[in-house]
C-alpha cells in the first residue's frame, strides 16, 4: 500500500506512477524519532537519503561553541548531506527533531540505482534537487540584498509555519542575527 505521505511530497516535486512509488517506497526502513533525537549527527559517516514522514526537524552547524540554523524541514520531505555523500566524508551537519515524528531512510545508492529500472525516479530527484538548489541561491541572495529586518518579513510571509512553530532563539539563528536583534524586530513590526 502506497503511503500517502509519500505521495503527497511526490505529486508536488515530479508526479510519478503507482509503480514507480511503490518500488522507490520499498526502499526504505522506517523509525519513529523522538523530540531532541538527531537524525544526523556531526562526524557520522552518511549514505542515507531520508524520507521525513512527519515531525519538525532544524538543521544547523556548529561553529566553535554556536550552533548556525542552516534551515527547518516539516514533514513530508526528503533530506540528504549530498556535499558528505559527494565527497565521501563525514557529515558537518546535525539534524535534529524539534517535534517527535516518524522518518524513513534509504541507501542513497540504491535509490539512484532505482533509477536505471525507473527513469521518472531520476526526475523526480533532479526536480527535487533544483528545488533546493533555487531556495538555497535566494537564501544566500537575502543575505547579501536585505537587512534582517527584511528577512524576517520574508520568512515570515513565504514560511509561517516557521514563525509560528520555532523558537525565537533557532528563528534568529537561521535570520544571522542575534536573539535580542531579533526581538527588537518583532517590537518594531508589532507596532508599526
């Protein structure tokens, strides 16, 4: 039986037959992640394509004693270290659940092997790819044109979600500011 979840992200990134779904859903092995349980964690050795069925997931670096918010995953998405993958090298990052939630994982090297059988699966991933691709290249373009300010309205507007279901603390992580900054901005904002 075909997950909905999977479904549903599929449908929205490159739709793919029943066929195709079900063989690239076989891959995968399924656990339950607890709140503050990584999925990722810095110096693992990765290969793993993850499926977020369900939960809130942040991303982040640590750089000397800071930990740098790259970004938030709400499930149902797909994830991957594709620069450790790449080059063979442990991860940097670490992925952590904000919210309990339920994630699959795949070889990834089977997935794209799944591929050669199913061509779809490929363009779906090159889809997928270019998607995340494009929100990083804006993410970088906002730090160069905007101010802080100007972010957070835009992730405000672009990622409610975001806003609404993130501390404050990782919200001003992920903007390169600081918290109190951060604070200063909603004050303003709130009574403008």
């Amino acid at each position: 039986m075909i997950d909905k979840a999977l479904k549903l992200l599929i449908e929205r990134v490159y739709p793919l037959g029943d066929q195709e779904i079900s063989a690239l859903q076989s891959m995968f092995t399924s656990k339950k992640v607890d709140k503050n349980c990584f999925v990722l964690k810095e110096g693992q050795q990765t290969q793993s394509l993850f499926f977020l069925k369900s939960g809130i997931y942040r991303g982040y670096y640590v750089k000397d004693i800071d930990e740098i918010t790259f970004n938030f995953f709400f499930g149902p998405t797909f994830y991957a270290d594709t620069a450790g993958i790449l080059e063979n090298k442990p991860t940097l990052q670490n992925i952590c659940a904000l919210e309990a939630g339920e994630i699959w994982e795949a070889n990834i090297r089977e997935v794209e092997s799944l591929g050669d059988q199913y061509p779809s699966i490929l363009k779906l991933f090159i889809r997928f790819y270019e998607m995340i691709f494009a929100h990083n290249q804006k993410r970088q373009l906002s730090f160069i044109y905007e101010s802080a300010e100007e972010r957070y309205r835009n992730l405000f507007n672009l990622r409610p979600r975001v806003v609404s279901e993130i501390p404050l603390i990782y919200i001003a992580s992920y903007l390169g500011i600081k918290p109190e900054s951060l604070s200063r901005i909603r004050r303003k904002i709130a009574t403008s």
